[in-house]
C-alpha cells in the first residue's frame, strides 16, 4: 500500500497502522481535485504522526502532509510562560477561524482541515486567494492558515472585516511539519504578499506574564480570540491562551448544540474561567466575569429549548459564496460523508456566484428538548 | 452462599452475580454490630434488585433490605407532572441530607446509606433518635429517611436548625421495597412520634405544575432542597424537582472539588437550569440566574484555586459529634474502607460525647491545580 511505502514503515508497523483503523478517507474523487488519486488522512496519532497527516497519491507521486500540532495551553501566564520559554518571545494574534494546511500537489492548491480532510470549500478559496508562486519556489513548505470570515463553512464570524480570508501563522515543511522560525514565515508572506496573523507584542520570555496580561487585556471584548506565544526561533513548541470572551463564546456555543458536544469540552473553558479569574480579577472583575459565564451557558440554553418549544429545530446556520455551482455540489458531499446532518434552506445565483444558505440540524439537541418538553424524565 | 439462598436465585443467577462482582462488603464486624455476622451490598443493579440492596447474615437469621429506588427528575413542571401522575398527588420537601434506610436487624437498629453502607455514625444516631418500639410491630418495614443536620459525615447543612436528625419520607417493606401509602406512613410517623419530610401541598395531578411552581418558589432562596412529587398511594413511582439554590449549591461543590466529580454531574446540572429559566423566567430573573449560575461555579473554582496557591490542600471539612470514642473509631475505619483520604483535624470530648474535625483531602482537586500554578500546561 502507497502510504507505509510513502512513511517508510516496517511491515508490522503497516499492520498496525491497518489493524487499528487510523486510516480514513480524506477526500472526494473529483475533477476538482484533478491532481489526486487517493487520499487518507490520520485520524487519531500513529508513529509520531499527528492526528490531521495526509498521505495523498497524486499523478505526480505521493505527497505527506504532517498534521498540524495540538497546541498546548497556558492555564496561568505566570510562572507558566517564564518556565516555558527562554529567550525571545512573540505573542501572535490567535485568530478565531480553522486550522487549514494549504499544499500543492502537482499544479493547484489544495486545502486542508485540521483533521485532514480536503475541503472544497477551503480549496476554492485558496486557489482564488494565496498566491500560487510561492509554491513554486519552496514545493516543500506548506502555509499554516487561519481561515476567518462571515463566510465560513465551519467558524462563520464577523470580527474581522472579510467576507473569507487566510491568514498566515506558520509556514512548515509539509513531510515533517517542521516550522520556520518567526521572522523567515515573516519574510516570506511579505514576499508573496500573504496576510499574516498579527503579531502583537514580542519580549524576553521572563517578562512575558506582564506583556502577555496587557496583550490578552487589549484584545479582551473585541471578539477576537487570543495569543498563541511562540518562541522566535520555534524551536520550543508554542503556547496557547485565550480570552475570556472567547472562554465564554466556546460555552455558548457547546451549551447551545449541549448534546452534540462533549461535556470535557465545556469542562475545560469553565475550569480556564477560573484560573484565569484568579490571576486577573479583582472584586467587580469578578463579578462581571460570574454573569459573564453564566450568561453564556444560560442563554444558549434557553435560546435551544425555546427554538425547541417553538416547533423549530435547533440549527447551526452557515452562508457561504461558491464560485462554482461544482464546487458548491461538492462541499455538500463532503458534508454528508462528513456525517453532518444539514439542509440546504436557501440557494441562489448572484453576479455569478453561488449563494448557499446551509442548515446543520443538531438532531441530538433537538430530540433531547423535544422529549423533556413533553413530560420525560431525566 | 446465603445470598442466593436469601434471594432465591437459580445456580446460573448465583453465577453470574458472583462473575460480574456485584457484591461489596457493607459492613466492618465490630461489637457495636452484634447482630450482624457478613453483609453484603450490591453495588450496582442486579436482577431486579436496586444499587444498594442489602443481605445480612445475622445471627437471626438473613435479611434481605431492598435498596431505595432512583428517583427520577422532572426538567419542566408542565407537563411533566400532568403526565406522569393521575388523581391526587402532594408535594413533599426533599430535604438536603442524605437517604438512610433504617432497619431493625435482631435487637438493634441499623442505618444503611444509600449505597448500601452499615453507618456507624448513622447507625449511633439512629439508636439515640429513633423510636425502636415501630420496629417491634412492624419487623418488615423499614425507615427511609434524610439524616440532615449540621454535624453530617456528607451533607453538613445549618438549614433545618438540628445538629443531626432523621427524617422519614417513606415507608417501605424491607424486602421488596414496597412502599405505604402517603397516608399510611403519616399516621405511622404519628403513632410512632418520627419525623415527618413536610408535605408542602397536595392537590389534583393536572394542577400540579401551577402548585409546583409556586411550591417550588416560596423554597427558593431558603437553602431547602426541592420537591419530591407522590402519588398519594404511592403507585406511580415519584419525580423529584429541585430549586434553583439547590442546583446551583450542587455546582458550587462540584466545581470546589472539580477534579474529583464526575462531568455528568455537573453538566445534568447545568442543563436544569436551562430548562427551569425557561419555564420561569423573566428577564429580570433571568439575569439573577446567570449570575447565581456563574458565581456558584467560578467562586468554588477560585476559592480551591486561592488555597492551592497559598499552601493549603483543598478539603471537605466535617464536624462530627460521637457517643463514644469507639462509634469514632469505627467511623473512621469506615471511612478508610470506603476509600476516602482523610484526616482527623481535631478530637476532644467535651460533657460525655467525642467532638471530631475531619477533613476530607481532595488529592485529585489539589494536585491538578498545583501542577497548573506551577507552569503545567493543559
């Protein structure tokens, strides 16, 4: 099989590979993706493989694309961030978006989610967007993006001004998912004319608790997301830290969809809540930040079951602008072979775009108000 | 083995209870015991019998003490009540203790708790407080009670102005775990001079939300727990629902010792919540709960958090008031086998009785936080 040949794996070493199920579809067979035969991607860690690697045969060879790291997250900036680093800091803008890894194989852009799904949606957007030369020059790095917007198929916000976007915050060698340092992904964005990620602060790692409170304060109530602090040289692995708007904002979003989502999903921002109180807060801070978190999770909440209450579904909404009606019929596969549960509400041509107005119906959430408004028991 | 015997199992039943490890120690052979040779709790479910149940070799003989049944929960009053019930139901305080079973075993009384467990601490309590006399002409029912007060080895409360008191809520028989009717077991209680749990209302079931609600209302805010919702002739097995004090006490425990409590337990109260906003309330009320919500978990995360950080080890501080040295003693010998981390903080006797402090340490709470404030990421 292509993929232990491509990794260069031992022949037990293939079996477990198989006999453990990590290997999954990565892609739909497709003339938009004229470059790919076969693509699986990694869908838990194997081998100090990242969850999200792809291994894609494509008519030019079979390309490896390392999954992009979990960051690691702060739950306190001091002595965390002290005892972390050494030297140098940055703190870079976390954008609040998704993880997209944007390659080429052969002669177009593919883009690539987290868990290593090549998305339709994604692949239009770079092939309009990223500047295809840099490819060119260095075909063993990938880009390391942040893809933001109002219209975005998997994180729709309206923070940042732009209809959809990439933004820049690693470039990597796309086998090993070895990052440049800094100030080379710097150097090259600016050459090809890549957005980056903004970097807001830099400073000696033993400062970084005081640089990094007024970076988070700053960017606190503005709706964007937080820090990811990295070492200039990238040598030691970044950090993650966020606000607590965004805390609250992941609540309200796991307790508005409450029974699709883990409860270690919503255990883990109310416990970053309360470290992040103790560090920060004084006695009114306190208490803007306890009607803060509960407001979050409650009002989700209500807002389901009235929606419940009220004969509707509970729905995530997303709208989306398709260049194509190909790559629009495209996306809704991969949303079903996806597992997602979605309806198309609203689809119409304007100025030559596709605009597509999509339902994901939270089933699970539906059902579960649907039954305890009508008398059951927990 | 006795057991089977007692509960008249076939030889593949004795099996399979045996194989699956249902069976528990419930109790520590001590003269304080003297009836009791071997008892055995179940630990989960098994054939029909509940969690709980308890069979006891005596030197009179086996006892078989059925375990009390899982209340189920309403999340709306309407129409849940409506539909659960017909005819006449009442509401009774669900009092905030814990449930004990107490049972004439010989010449002695006995307190199981919930799971099973012959209390010492109970079992003392229960000999000092409860008339024996009902035993004697009645030997197959039991005592379902709350043990509440402020001096509890679980549920520590200065609610009901007692320093440790039994409350009846059902009458049962012993083996089956049948229950009396509502007004079989108040003209018990009566005759025996027991404790009432107080029945706050009764009316029709299809007015019951309406009743409910204002029930419900005028206990919140006063620290009393809920309601336990009866068919007067206890046919239809009971629904409890509990104020928003209650569930927002529960979070604030939960989120003190967050690292040793289940998610589930947290998340089912959350949810609560949402579904009782939503029956409830207005905006104005509205707001009060997100800030009683958010304030139950964030105060508890920081107070465990402060502690932590200033040295000392999150604990559950319990003060207990023994009869003699030797009830003590073997409370805390319960306590090692139950497998609490424990310590005595405090012990001295005082006009006859033995005062003791005991923290319950929460080692798992404790070194989660200490290895975040020491620069652990998550």
């Amino acid at each position: 099989m292509y993929v232990a040949e491509a990794l260069g794996l031992s022949k037990p070493a293939a079996e477990k590979l198989k006999e453990k199920n990590v290997l999954k579809e990565a892609f739909i067979k497709h003339p938009f993706f004229p470059d790919v035969i076969d693509a699986v991607r990694f869908d838990k860690r194997f081998a100090g493989l990242e969850e999200g690697t792809v291994v894609a045969k494509t008519i030019h060879g079979v390309e490896v694309v390392h999954g992009f790291p979990k960051i690691r997250r702060a739950l306190t900036l001091y002595p965390t961030i002290k005892l972390h680093f050494k030297g140098e800091i940055v703190f870079e803008e976390k954008m609040n978006g998704y993880n997209v890894r944007i390659v080429m194989f052969g002669k177009n852009l593919y883009a690539l989610t987290r868990r290593g799904f090549i998305c339709p949606y994604t692949t239009e957007k770079a092939r309009e967007l990223i500047n295809e030369s840099f490819f060119k020059d260095y075909p063993n790095l990938m880009l390391c993006c942040e893809a933001v917007g109002r219209y975005s198929p998997y994180v729709p916000k309206d923070v940042y001004g732009v209809d959809f976007d990439f933004y820049v915050f690693d470039v990597r060698e796309k086998r090993s998912g070895k990052p440049l340092p800094v100030k080379e992904k710097e150097k090259i964005c600016e050459e090809y004319g890549l957005n980056l990620a903004p970097i807001l602060a830099q400073c000696k790692a033993e400062e970084g608790h005081v640089v990094g409170r007024r970076v988070v304060e700053e960017l606190e109530g503005s709706g964007r997301e937080g820090v990811v602090i990295k070492d200039v040289n990238m040598v030691v692995e970044p950090i993650k830290y966020t606000t607590s708007e965004t805390n609250c904002n992941d609540l309200s979003y796991a307790f508005r969809y409450f029974n699709e989502y883990g409860k270690d999903f919503m255990f883990s921002r109310i416990v970053r809540e309360g470290f992040q109180s103790f560090e920060f807060d004084d006695e009114e801070k306190f208490r803007e930040r306890c009607f803060r978190l509960g407001k979050a999770i409650l009002e989700s909440l209500v807002k389901s079951i009235k929606d419940v209450s009220e004969g509707r579904r509970v729905v995530e909404r997303v709208e989306l602008i398709f260049s194509s009606f190909e790559t629009f019929e495209l996306f809704t596969e991969h949303l079903k072979r996806s597992g997602v549960n979605f309806e198309v509400v609203e689809l119409k041509k304007r100025g030559g775009k596709v605009h597509a107005v999509i339902d994901r119906v939270m089933k699970s959430t539906t059902d579960k108000i649907k039954s305890h408004l009508g008398g059951a028991l927990w």
